[in-house]
C-alpha cells in the first residue's frame, strides 16, 4: 500500500508528541525512517534508534529550511493539544499553530518540498448545524484552539493557491490511544476514578472517538494520494458516543463499578460544542481509509498499555 511513499524523503514535525510519535512508528512499521523535528517541550529521547531528530522551536525559519531541504513530504502533527488551556493561553496557539505553520510554508517553499500533509481538527467545524458534519461545512471557531487551526489551514491554502504546493489537510476528531495526553477525557476519567467517583464536566457532549493508530494510517495514506492541489479529509468513526457512555466503556475496561457524577468547569461562555460526529465519505473515497478499531477494543488496547501509570489504587 505504501510502495510510492518508501521511495520518499519523508519529514515528520511534532514527532514527540502524542500523534506524532504514533505516526513515527507507522512509518518505521512500513520501513520509512523518516527525519523528525521535534518541539521544545516533551523528551526527544523517548524517540526509537536510529530516528535523525532535531529540536527546534518553529519560529526558526533558517533552522526549518535547512531541516526540510531534501524532503518531499513533511506531516505537521506539532502544536499544544488542549481546548480548555487554549482560552487562557491564546498567544500561544496563535504563536505554534498560526505563525509557526507560516514559518515551515516559507521553509518549505524555499526548499522546494512538494507536499505538506496538516493534522488540524474537527473543533474548526464549532457547532455544526447537522451531523454527521461533512468537510464542506463552513467554519466557525469557539475556542482559541479551533481560531489558530483555521487560521493555519488558511495559511495552507494561501500558500497552495499561491505557490503550486500540494497538500492534504486532515481534521480528526476525538483522538485518543496509548500515551494519551494529561488534558484529556480519557486521563480525568483514569484519574478520579482511583478516588472511587468518577468526576467529568459534563456527561452530556457527544463526541467521534477514533484511535490514534487508525489516524496514523490515515496520515500515512494522505502523503499518497494523487497530486491535487488541496484535499480536506475528516478522519473519525463515523459514530457518536456521549461522555456518559465513553466513561462507562473505560470502567468496563477497568473492571470498576463506580459511580460517574458531574463536576462542573464548564468552557467559557457559549463555547461547548454538543455534538461532532464525522462524516467520512471523503477518508473512504479519496484516501481508501476506514477506521478498524471498535472503540471498547481501542480501550482494552490502550488502558492495558498504560496499566502501570493508570491502575487504580484500592479502596
């Protein structure tokens, strides 16, 4: 399947991270070493032998040019995860996500590399008017993590129209697997629940949970296909699970019989999105992608990965 992209020189940013990282080893699985740029934050160590990595802090435009000349594809995966920290720490994700995507454009037209493939996200689509929700709906930021990914899925297509770059930008929604991160549902739910009550803002939201390894697949395939300018793929499950039924999944997973309460923190304002359910037409026409990891056995997958840091303790 992956013929075309072992004869290529290929770049992966944000590959300490936690979709990165999964990325890498999709790509060592497949025999591609790929040269890795990492960010400031997270250990570069914890990359596999033989990796060629740098660090570099994506502002670093003559650092990004010379990083990328000689490439033929770079996947960007780099950027701070969290929704919630982004309403108090907007500059930030303007700073990585907006500038720094503009930052490694320029390097990469300076350096000729012929496609970027973007991992942005299914928050840019804020709260859609159906679901599931197609890429062809419009935008519309309630937080300042969806603003900075639209803000640099713009840039991308700036510079696609512009200066004849090709690339692929996909928009996953809920990803969650091994390592996840401490922000995320998954962590909070393992967390509280060693407290014996489970605790969780709010069990109402609907969301499209979809394995970091399914999305790894995706990415890999996206630096494949044919040479269209831009294409714009949503990548989940196609299925809604609400935060009432996801916790009660990961109890099951656990072996735990405990209650699930709310603890309010809502996001700001007229911020929180009810429901995003992906619509994957485009992942299985265009790309040939489907997810094949059921979500309880994606749980059963990563929670026994994460035994030691996530056991509950006894009470």
């Amino acid at each position: 399947m992956f013929n075309d992209l072992q004869k290529k020189s290929v770049g992966l940013v944000g590959a300490n991270g936690f979709i990165g990282a999964t990325i890498l080893r999709a790509l060592l699985q497949q025999g591609i070493v790929p040269r890795a740029l990492c960010g400031p934050i997270g250990s570069p160590r914890s990359l596999p032998d033989g990796v060629d990595f740098v660090t570099c802090d994506l502002a670093e435009v003559e650092r990004l040019k010379s990083w990328v000349t000689g490439l033929e594809v770079v996947i960007h995966a780099a950027g701070p995860p969290s929704v919630q920290r982004s309403f108090e720490m907007a500059e930030a994700y303007v700073r990585v996500q907006v500038e720094g995507t503009v930052a490694l454009l320029r390097a990469c037209r300076m350096a000729k590399v012929k496609r970027i493939v973007y991992i942005s996200s299914a928050e840019v689509y804020g709260r859609p008017e159906a679901n599931p929700v197609a890429e062809t709906h419009r935008l519309q930021a309630r937080s300042p993590y969806a603003a900075a990914k639209i803000g640099a899925e713009k840039m991308i297509e700036a510079h696609v129209e512009s200066f004849g770059l090709e690339a692929v930008i996909l928009r996953p929604f809920s990803i969650y697997g091994p390592h996840f991160h401490s922000d995320s549902l998954l962590s909070r739910i393992v967390s509280t629940a060693k407290s014996g009550c489970v605790r969780v803002r709010d069990l109402r939201p609907v969301r499209d949970y979809c394995h970091v390894g399914d999305l790894a697949v995706a990415v890999l395939q996206a630096c494949c296909i044919g040479d269209d300018k831009l294409r714009t793929i949503n990548i989940g499950s196609g299925v809604g699970t609400s935060v009432a039924e996801f916790a009660e999944l990961v109890l099951r997973t656990l072996g735990l019989n405990i209650p699930i309460t709310e603890d309010p923190d809502p996001r700001p304002g007229q911020s929180e999105i009810f429901e995003l359910v992906a619509d994957i037409t485009t992942a299985r026409d265009v790309l040939g992608w489907r997810p094949t990891t059921a979500l309880l056995e994606g749980l059963c997958l990563t929670l026994s990965i994460e035994h030691d840091r996530i056991e509950p303790r006894k009470i």
